[in-house]
C-alpha cells in the first residue's frame, strides 16, 4: 500500500507561482515514473506533467508547458511541482500518482488562482 500526501498548494494571485510537494510512503517498491494531475470539481481528472524514475525525461500538458517545471528527489520520495505565471484556468485540486496511476490517490492539495 502506497500513502501520498501532497502539500504546498493555496491562494495566489494570476501571475504567481506556487511549489508543490508529493511525499510517498509505504510500499513504493521500484522507483516509478511520476505525475501529477489536476481535477477541477465536476471535471474529470487531467494530466499535467511527468518525470521519470531517473528525473532524466519530463513532460507537460500544453495548458502548462513553459510554466510548470516538474521535478523529483528520490532519496525523500518526493516529487514537486514549481508553478509559475499561473492563470485562473489553473485553479484546481493537484495530485501526485505513478504514471500511468497505479495507487489510490491522496487528499491532493487546493490551488485557488484569483485574477
């Protein structure tokens, strides 16, 4: 059983930045590529970025390409996610899973974006 707790989300103001983190625990066995996902209430969950278990190959949603950087520490199994210029389309609850989702999903972490 996987535990994942993300942190790190709040207010912000179009155009901050916020980072994310994503703490997992318990039987996380072998390294695994890493995601992170958004829903907004009465949508479905969507991707936004990816990173490999070695941190070597990344990738992002277009909505967010250029902005977000995601990134990881393996030694802590953390991933983060640093969020620049954000828009109000970006309010959403986070949340961190393998990639493709292999574990039940965390609390996620609240990012209000007010213009």
């Amino acid at each position: 059983q996987v535990q994942l707790v993300e942190s790190g989300g709040g207010p912000v103001q179009a155009g901050g930045s916020l980072r994310l983190s994503c703490a997992a625990s318990g039987r996380t066995g072998t390294v695994y590529t890493m995601a992170w996902f958004r829903q907004v209430l009465g949508k479905e969950r969507e991707f936004v970025a990816a990173i490999a278990n070695n941190g070597g190959s990344t990738g992002y949603a277009d909505s967010v390409k250029g902005r977000f950087t995601i990134s990881r520490d393996n030694a802590k199994n953390t991933v983060f996610l640093q969020m620049s210029s954000l828009k109000p389309e970006d309010m959403a609850v986070y949340y961190c899973n393998s990639f493709p989702a292999n574990w039940g999903w965390g609390q996620g972490t609240q990012v209000t974006v007010s213009s």
